[in-house]
C-alpha cells in the first residue's frame, strides 16, 4: 500500500513522523526533488493493486451494493452502542 501525506507544518510532519516510529511502521521519507520517481512508484503501485482488483472481481469476489449498506449500518450500531 502506498500513501502520500503533505502535512501543512513541521509540527504536523513530528507528529506524524512520531507516530509512524512508535507503531514501528516502515516508512520511506522523500524530498521535494523526487517527486517525479516517487509519482512513478505510486502510479506503479496503484496500478497494480487496480489490476489485482479487477482480477479479484472478475472471480466474483466482491460485496453487493446492499452487503456494502449493510455492514456500514451495522458498524454505525456497534459504534453507538445499540
């Protein structure tokens, strides 16, 4: 999985950083330079996932509309107790 975060200050990036190390994620910090090579990656790997998801419906595994509706209202239940 890739994500790209902008964080609007150096306190918000801290944080964020803070996090990441105290939940030992693995991380790959980059410079503004980088960009194009760091877009390429995320392009690569998003296409890929894209692929792999398809492929995954194709073989017919995937939630129906109503499934999809159902679990969100049952979550919404859960989290407020009833």
């Amino acid at each position: 999985m890739t994500i790209q975060v902008y964080p609007y200050n150096q306190e918000e990036e801290k944080a964020l950083l803070d996090f990441l190390n105290s939940r030992h994620y693995n991380y790959k910090e980059t410079v503004e330079e980088d960009t194009e090579e760091i877009d390429a990656e995320f392009l690569d790997q998003y296409n890929k996932e894209l692929d792999e998801a398809e492929k995954q419906m194709d073989a017919g595994n995937y939630y129906t509309h109503d499934e999809v509706k159902k679990f969100f209202a049952d979550k919404k239940k859960r989290i407020s107790g009833n």
